[in-house]
C-alpha cells in the first residue's frame, strides 16, 4: 500500500483522530509572526482542521492535500475548496505570508525535501514564514502502509543550510497531543528574508 491509498482508504478514522486536537499552541508562535488577515497556504491540509481554524482567525487560507478523499472531507469540513494537489507540484511566487506544512512533509522522500522546502520558500513573500512539523527521530521508515521522513534538530540544520535566505525564528519539540500517542515531534519555524 502506498502512503495516499492509505488516506483515501482511512480518511474517516484519520479525520476522527485528527480533527478534534488542540492546536492552539503551535498556532501561536506562527500567528505572532504574520500579518493581520495573513493570507495562508495549508500543505497537506487533511481533515481540514487548521484551515478552518485559520480562517475563523482572519486568514485567507489556501489548501492542497494529495489525498482525493481528505480532499472531500476537509472542503465539506473548511467551506474552502480545497486543491487535490502534491506537495512536489508546488509552483507559484511569492504569494504566501505563511506556509503551515504541519506533519505533511513527513511524507516526502528524503532525497527530495530540499527541493520540494526550496518550492515552499520560493512561494512565501519576502519575510514570509513558513512552519513545518517532523515525527522526531532521523530514520526512514514505513509504518502501516505510509512512509515517513523523520527529522532531529540536525537534520533540520542541514536542511536549512542549503538555502541562503532562510533564517530559523523557533525549534522546539512537542509530544503528540492525541491521547493514546507518546511520539515526539520536531516543530520548525523559519523565515524568509526580504
């Protein structure tokens, strides 16, 4: 089973699980960051949760997941059609203020992540921002059908040497919020120079 027949095959157990988490505190150290009315992309959005919580904030939100069947649910669940779209087929410029990859790129093959963080870069405006989260760790792996890129601090480091123009705001580590998880995870906080 590839990672996205898995969303598609448990989108409604993925949206259950997900849906109802308090996010409130990774959404602060992003928020302080932007503009009033900032206007968001949501990478890999899906059950919809934080599109919709941005929205309510004042945000116009953009939103793309890869998986047709989240794609469903989080348009129903935001009132924003949401883009079927994968993260490697990211194109536009300096449109963003702040980019949310929240456990998204997880999913994206390690030899690719510099290009697909580059795209992501390439679509903030100057002093944009950009957060992504990371299962803590630095192996890759398959569980359950989906393949994960974990990421530790320096990994992370490594990563945002390639690019010249990116300053790292914040990193820290968090426990997952669900309750029958312990896992760890590497939340990242960078920002784009104008």
């Amino acid at each position: 089973m590839k990672t996205i027949d898995y969303y598609n095959q448990y989108a409604d157990e993925f949206t259950q699980a997900t849906l109802y988490v308090d996010m409130e505190s990774l959404y602060q150290p992003f928020l302080v960051e932007l503009p009033e009315g900032a206007y968001i992309l949501d990478v890999g959005c899906g059950s919809g949760r934080d599109t919709l919580a941005f929205t309510n904030k004042g945000c116009k939100v953009d939103a793309i997941d890869y998986s047709a069947e989240l794609v469903e649910r989080a348009t129903l669940l935001s009132g924003i059609q949401v883009k079927l779209q994968s993260f490697y087929e990211i194109d536009k410029h300096e449109v963003y203020d702040g980019i949310w990859a929240c456990a998204s790129l997880l999913h994206c093959e390690r030899d690719r992540l510099a290009e697909v963080v580059g795209k992501l870069i390439n679509v903030l405006k100057p002093n944009g921002v950009l957060y992504m989260s990371f299962k803590y760790g630095d192996s890759d792996r398959e569980k359950e059908g989906r393949a994960f890129t974990d990421l530790n601090e320096e990994q992370a480091g490594a990563l945002r040497e390639q690019f010249d123009y990116v300053q790292q705001l914040n990193q820290w580590v968090t426990v997952d919020q669900r309750p029958d998880r312990q896992e760890k995870w590497l939340n990242l906080l960078w920002k784009k120079y104008a």
